[in-house]
C-alpha cells in the first residue's frame, strides 16, 4: 500500500469521524498535505483544516495570548471560508473571552459526542480539543452568520463542582452575534463542563437569529437555564391557541437538557418566556 494511499484513507476516516461529507473528504485525496503543527504531534494535517497550533495557540500559552492568536486564526479562516483544527492534547488550550466567529469561519475538533465527557488519565480533567475558560466579563464566543463548531469542549476549571453556594454567574460560552445577524450556524458535537450558560441566542429584532442547528451537545448543569432562544420575529397566533415564532425553529438533537417543550421531531416549536427569551 503506498504512502499517498495511506494519507487518503486517514483523512477520509477523519473526517468521517467528524461528521463532514464524502466530497469534503474526497477534495485532498490525490494530494498529500505539508508537513505542518498537526503532523508534528502525529496526526495527518487534513485538507481543508489549518491548526490552531500553527498560528501560535499553544497548550503553554497564557489565556490571553491565546485569544489575540485565535482570533487572528479566525479572521484568516473567514477570509477564505476555512476551518480551523483545534489539535487534541493533554492539556487545554487557555484562552480568554471575547472571541468572534466571523462569517464563513468554522472551529473543529477531534471529538463525537461524548455526553459523559472526556478524562485525563492522571488528573481531573478532559483531554482532546478542548479550551480552559475563566473569563467572568465576555462571552467566550461569539459566532455570526454561516459558521461551524464541532467536535469540541469547554471547560471551566474554576467552577466549584459541589458548593452551588460558590458557582460563578459565567457569561454565555457561545453567542449569537448582536452586530450582525446570526443565520446558518452549526453547533454539533460538544460538550460543556462547568459552564453556568452554554448558548445564548437572544438577539435584537433588526438583527434575526435563525435556522440554527445544534444536534449532540452536552453539559452538566450549574444553573437552571442551558440554553437561551430568543423570538426576533414577530409572534403569530396558531390554530392551536400558541404562539408561533415562524422560521425562528431550530433544530435540536442530543440537547444539552432536553426541553421540555421539544417536540418528538427535530423540529421545535418554542413558547414564549419572560422578556422574550425561551428557555429549556
């Protein structure tokens, strides 16, 4: 079997693993990739993907150099329609608030759904591609129009596990942009550790939020409210006597908590809240 065969086949296998297409796959199969960031920690660099490690986000980094990097990552991913390889190690990438997934842009890692979570095998702790999060001002990360997370967790090492008296009040992990619409965003594969608020897509009427999909997303509780949808259409009344949020509808499989208002298909209906939000 020759070297390029090889390197086709691992490449198809992964991205099998992290739920892109066939064509995707098949795009690289007659090129082998550069040596690159990936390949040095012994994983074949895949088409299509860029590692984080190669434009300076490190497991040795401090919280905020990490950002500063990621988010130039990104903005490069978004000028071209690219994804980024979160590379799996056994210690997270620290990285502070406030990033923006622009347009286009997509974070991908190495993990299926792993509801019960990932484990370092020596310390308490998940292992893969994973972010270490303790920013209590901003938002981890913000995400805009035609975008991509999957395959990744995030943890809050600073989360007390057992006193509910000491929890702290997070800002949401991911967010619907505020500047800009949110429309096309996938959320699939991820699991949250410590988190007070996974997702929050609350968003102002002149900017909608919709046909986002989140399917495999997983959690352990530290508040009451996982996840936030917000009605940025205006509400119609259905036969039914309910209210009707029209194209606001995600999809959810494999919810972090499955809502009680899901109905038994992919495709929810959501009931008014207080203050316009919906929540599970």
């Amino acid at each position: 079997m020759s070297e390029s065969y090889r390197a086709a086949s691992s490449r198809r296998s992964f991205f099998r693993r992290a739920g892109w297409g066939a064509a995707a796959a098949a795009a690289g199969a007659g090129s082998v990739p550069a040596a690159g960031a990936g390949e040095q920690a012994g994983l074949p660099a895949a088409p299509g993907l860029k590692s984080i490690q190669e434009f300076g986000v490190l497991p040795s980094n401090d919280a905020a150099v990490n950002a500063k990097n990621l988010q130039e990552a990104i903005d490069w991913a978004a000028a071209r329609g690219a994804a980024l390889f979160v590379e799996p190690a056994d210690e997270p990438y620290r990285v502070a608030g406030g990033l923006v997934l622009r347009r286009n842009a997509s974070l991908v890692g190495v993990h299926g759904p792993v509801g019960r979570g990932t484990r370092h095998p020596a310390k308490p702790q998940p292992v893969g591609s994973v972010f270490a999060v303790d920013d209590e001002d901003r938002p981890f990360l913000t995400v805009e129009t035609a975008t991509q997370v999957r395959g990744l967790q995030f943890w809050y090492p600073r989360q007390p596990a057992a006193d509910a008296g000491r929890i702290v009040a997070y800002p949401p992990t991911i967010r619907g942009s505020h500047a800009r619409s949110a429309q096309g965003v996938t959320l699939s594969c991820l699991t949250f550790y410590g988190e007070y608020l996974a997702m929050d897509f609350r968003a102002p009427r002149e900017r909608p939020c919709e046909q986002i999909l989140i399917e495999h997303c997983y959690g352990k509780r530290s508040s009451n409210r996982k996840l936030i949808l917000a009605a940025t259409r205006k509400a119609r009344r259905n036969p039914n006597g309910r209210k009707d949020f029209g194209a606001l509808r995600p999809i959810l499989t494999g919810c972090i908590k499955p809502p009680k208002w899901a109905a038994a298909d992919s495709n929810c209906r959501l009931p008014p809240c207080e203050d316009g939000a919906l929540t599970n």
